[in-house]
C-alpha cells in the first residue's frame, strides 16, 4: 500500500500543477475531469501524510517510552497509545479510499418510484416517498428536478420520474433502490384495519449523449393529449410524448411539459439512462437479474424497507436495522440508515478484497 500511495501523491502533485496551466482551465471539460480528480486524491494524500506523521510520532514514543521514568514515561506511553490507534484509524481510512471506484461515482440519477401492490394506497405512499426523498435532496444539498409524474386519482402518483444531483448522490440513492412496503389504515380504510401496500425505487446513472449511441432508426415516438387524475384532459393540445425504443422494448412517456419538444427532451434523458444501466448489467452478465433485483415483482412480500406507522418503525431488511423515527425518516431523515447501508457495501468489499 506504501507504493501505492507513494505513486498517488506523484499524481495529485501533477494535477495540481496542471491546474495551475492556463490552457487547461481554457478547456472547461478537461479542467473539471482533472479537479474531480483532485478532489479524489486529497483524501488519500492528506490521510497519508497524516500516517506518515503519526508513524514517525509512534517511533518517537517508543523510543521515549524506552529513555524515561516518572511523568515523561506516562506521557510517552500515553503518546504510543494514541499514535497506535490514530494508525488504525487512517489504515482503516485509506482502505476504503483505496477501493476500485465505482463507474457511476461520479454520476447524478433519475429516480423511477411507481405504486405496485395495494391500489389506491400504493400510489399514496409512491408519493409519501417522492417527499422522503425530496426532504433528503434538501439535507444533502442536491438539486431535485421532477421530469415527469402521473397523479392518480387520490393525489398520490402512479409514476414519478425525477432527477437528482450533487456530490455523492450515486453512492447513497444506489441503496434505494428496490421494493418499499408500508404497513399503516389506509385514508380508504373504514373499518381501520392495517393494510400492506408497496411502490418500487428504480435507481439509474444519468447518461450523457456521449454515453448512449441511439439510432433514430430504432426509436418510435408517438404524441398524444395529455391528462391529469382520473383522465381528464388538461391539455389541448398533442404535447405529450412516448417514446419506444424498438431493440429492447423499453418505453418512456413524459407529459408535464407544455411542449412537445421538451417532453421529448425529458423522455430521452431517461431513455438514455436506462439504456446505460441495461448495458452496464450486461457487461457484469447479470443484465435482467439486476432489473429484478432492483423492482422486483413489487409485491408484498418482496421489500428491501419496511415502514410500520404502528410501531413507528422502519426497517431495512438488507442489514437488518431497525430505527423508531419514522415520521423523521419520511421527511427526509434517512442519515442512520444511508450511512449503515455504504458501511455495509465497504465492509463487504473490503472482505472481498482481503
């Protein structure tokens, strides 16, 4: 690991140096993919220096440790203890910096929620999770821009399709992805009795135009009024879009926008985007068993969360964590449980690796 990093702080002093060059900041594209880079290796190179720091502390103590009596050798010794554990922690620290990125680090996300199983009542809680999400975005300082929604009749949503973006959002919203159930007495519920609905998070890396290559050959786009709750028209005109794309069967609609030409833009974006996923599954030969894994079938007994309102309970059930704030998680508290569920995935790599 010493060469590693030995190599790593060679290159983050030739960003640093490119950075400075007046021609790359002239190139705006290459001067963010170098800053990104910086960005990276100022982890590292900060942590290792720090270890190196705290080494030569360590070697000093001991040694002191070793020449002293009376007060200096409890200071010596104090010294070793805490140089010891401050080496633990950066070597631990460094691990995980030192893990093969994932492609998509990088990338902002289109979130897909839709109802599944429970009617009316899915589509409510598709909603209630649009916000859980919306209130995090705020926490998190990223920018949510909705592309497309389809309200049901309650008010809930059919379908949300929105778009998310600042540092780190892959990393995190990667975990979302899956089936969600609730347990609470549904607003249709007279008898007051707890129902189990259900919606799915679909999570994919947003994809630029330079990512996807798509043939306007295989594309079938079809225009249409476009309607709110219950069917009713809200439009009078053909702005709604639907784009097919006819080698791997895979359909965007968008209808929010008033034009035409921006709900083509919108359905597009997504299309690209699901594109980049389906390919991405592929390449790790698992292309429909990642799909799978993500929805599901949306059914009650398929969830990666469990929201209880009786117990105010959620549950993750990927790293069976249990947390009693539910209505604090729902307005967009989710730090215990996003926090756990990257430890968890770090955890679990860097056993892989060892």
């Amino acid at each position: 690991m010493l060469e590693r990093l030995a190599g790593l702080e060679t290159e983050f002093a030739d960003v640093e140096a490119r950075l400075a060059d007046p021609a790359v900041f002239a190139d705006q594209t290459r001067y963010a993919e170098l800053a990104r880079r910086h960005k990276e290796l100022d982890a590292i190179v900060s942590r290792a220096r720090e270890l190196r720091s705290r080494t030569e502390d360590l070697e000093a103590a001991k040694q002191m440790l070793s020449d002293s009596a009376g007060d200096d050798r409890e200071f010596a010794r104090a010294e070793v203890e805490s140089a010891t554990s401050d080496i633990e922690r950066l070597d631990d620290e460094l691990k995980v910096l030192l893990l093969p990125r994932d492609p998509n680090d990088d990338r902002n996300v289109i979130v897909e929620i839709r109802g599944a199983e429970g009617g009316e009542e899915a589509n409510l809680f598709a909603r209630d999770l649009f916000q859980m999400y919306e209130g995090y975005a705020q926490r998190m300082g990223w920018k949510l821009e909705v592309l497309g929604s389809d309200v049901s009749a309650m008010g809930g949503y059919n379908e949300i399709t929105f778009l998310l973006s600042g540092d780190g959002v892959w990393t995190r919203m990667k975990h979302e992805a899956g089936p969600h159930r609730v347990q609470r007495v549904p607003v249709t519920e007279s008898q007051g009795r707890i129902h189990t609905s259900s919606a799915t998070v679909t999570v994919l890396p947003e994809a630029e135009e330079v990512d996807v290559a798509i043939d306007e050959r295989d594309l079938q786009v079809d225009v249409y009024r476009s309607s709110g709750p219950g069917g009713q028209s809200v439009n009078t005109t053909d702005s709604a879009v639907r784009v097919t794309h006819k080698p791997t069967g895979l359909v965007v609609a968008m209808q929010d926008e008033k034009s035409q030409i921006q709900n083509r833009a919108k359905a597009m974006q997504v299309l690209r985007s699901r594109l980049l996923k389906l390919e991405q599954d592929r390449q790790e030969a698992v292309a429909s068993e990642a799909r799978r894994g993500q929805i599901g079938g949306g059914g009650r007994s398929e969830k990666i969360r469990t929201y209880n309102f009786k117990e105010n309970r959620v549950t993750d059930h990927r790293i069976n964590l249990t947390v009693y704030k539910l209505e604090r998680v729902l307005a967009g508290d989710l730090d215990d449980i996003s926090d756990a569920l990257v430890h968890d995935e770090q955890a679990r790599r860097l056993s892989a690796v060892d």
